[in-house]
C-alpha cells in the first residue's frame, strides 16, 4: 500500500510538473509574440515619421510562421536601408527581444527582395549590407524571422521547472529506498515471544538468552501454526494441509517425526509443551 502511495504521488507530481511546464511554454510563446508586434509595429512607425508621414496607418503585423513576422503599410513610402537598420534594432533592444534575427525588404507586387541583412549578435558575423541607397517610394512588406526562437529566450522558468521535477523525483527515490531498507530490517529482526524463546520466523530460528537453535524450514512451518493458536488444538489433517499437501507432497509419519523434533527443541521451558491429542491432533500449551 505504501509503494502504491510513493508511485502515486511520484505519477501526480510528474503530470503536475508537465502541465506546468507546457503552460509555461504556451504563455512565453504568446508572450514573445505579442512582444514582437509591438516592437515591429514602433518600426513601421518610425520609418513613416522618417518620410515625414504621420497620418497613413501601419498595418496590423502578421505572423507567418513559428518565429516569421511580416510588417506591411497603408500606402507607399521610401526609406534608407541604414534607417531601418538602427530603427530595428533599438525597436527589439526596447523590447528585450532575441538580437539574431534576419530581415527582408519584399516588393508587394513580385515580392523581389531589394534590401536584406542579417544580425547574429556578433558584430564580426553581421551581414549588412552598405545603407546610403535610398529604396524608391514602392510598395513594400519588411519580413522578420528570428534565429533564436522564442523559447531559447524565455525557458528559464521551464528550466526551473525541469530542475525542480529532477530534484522532486530524486528525494523521492531516495525516500522508497530508505523505507525498503527500513522494512527489511523490520522484517529481519522482528520475532514473536513464546515462553523464554524469542521465535524468528524469517530466519528460521529460536533464541534463548544466548543460545541460538536453528529450525528447518518445516519445523518453522508447523512452530508459526501453532504460534498463531496457542493453546488450541490444532488438527492433524490442517497440519498436513498447510504444511505438506499446499506444496503438492502428501506424507504419512513425517508430522510426528517433526513434531517430535520440535519437542525437542522447546524442552528447555518446562513453560511450553507440545501435547498429542490421541486422534485429533496436537497442542502447542503455554502457560501465561
């Protein structure tokens, strides 16, 4: 019953974590998006100041894919590729987003790609191209892809959770091999009074003071049977059931064979006697 608890527990825990952990994904990855429109739509509206343009509208930004996002306008406008450049990347530093990301200038008629950088956060990886070239007044969408996803900038908390869960799962192992290595040391040393003998079941044994008398596994079988009902007669066939015939072997003089042995054994207290009812069967007697 107690394993099933430490199982049960252990199993609630790991759904626990998991749920956590999948919410907590969820949440950055809505997080970041939101994040990323913002921070895009600050860049299509400084780009339209730029053009001395404050009245046409930036367009609501799209995202086309897991971390691509596509600004577009209301009309036409004409800006300096290095603008967009340093307008871009205050826009994401503001924001705290990712600093690897590539960039793409698109025509909206044949989607042709004037103008593209990309940014790796490492100045000596940078792939700029020169500014200086005015693109001319067009219609244009600038499309943004991340290279390092949302969730590489936001798993802390998921990490945490991971930790924790490993942590949790550990002191819980640890916890169910304490309790076993409890419970086999209960099971080792625990005996049952009878008379001036201390009786070990499990190991097959009687103490007396310091006398250690060794039992075979039968006599063992028949003493815990009488253990169990001291002072009653105990008949003969239930002895031969439970100790031979349950093991598929039927015996004929072996019972009084053992319980002679027995007898011997247990003469030392003259306060135990294992008595022969003629007929019926036999009598573990302690006197209280």
């Amino acid at each position: 019953m107690e394993n099933k608890k430490i199982y049960a527990l252990g199993a609630l825990a790991g759904i626990i974590f998991l749920i956590l952990g999948f919410s907590d994904i969820k949440e950055q990855t809505e997080e970041f998006s939101e994040l990323v429109k913002i921070a895009l739509r600050d860049v299509g509206n400084q780009l339209l100041l730029a053009n001395q343009d404050s009245t046409s509208l930036v367009l609501p930004v799209v995202k086309l894919e897991k971390s691509k996002y596509q600004l577009s306008f209301e009309n036409t406008l004409s800006f300096d590729p290095g603008d967009l450049v340093s307008i871009v990347k205050e826009s994401f530093r503001k924001a705290g987003l990712p600093e690897q990301y590539r960039v793409e200038v698109l025509r909206c008629i044949n989607k042709e790609v004037p103008y593209s950088y990309l940014i790796r956060n490492d100045v000596a990886r940078d792939i700029v191209p020169c500014g200086g070239r005015f693109l001319p007044k067009n219609c244009y969408t600038i499309e943004v892809r991340f290279t390092e996803t949302a969730s590489s900038s936001f798993n802390n908390q998921t990490l945490i959770y991971g930790i924790l869960f490993i942590v949790f799962v550990f002191l819980l192992l640890i916890l169910y091999k304490r309790k076993q290595l409890r419970d086999t040391k209960e099971n080792d040393v625990r005996y049952i009074s009878l008379g001036s003998f201390r009786f070990y079941p499990k190991q097959h044994k009687l103490i007396k003071q310091t006398i250690e008398i060794s039992l075979s596994k039968k006599e063992c079988e028949l003493l815990e049977i009488f253990v169990a009902h001291p002072n009653q007669i105990v008949k003969r066939d239930e002895l031969i059931k439970k100790v031979w015939e349950d093991n598929g072997v039927i015996v004929g003089r072996s019972l009084d064979t053992y319980i002679s042995k027995l007898r011997k054994k247990l003469k030392d207290d003259q306060a135990i006697k294992l008595t022969n009812i003629h007929g019926i069967g036999y009598k573990l007697e302690i006197e209280l």
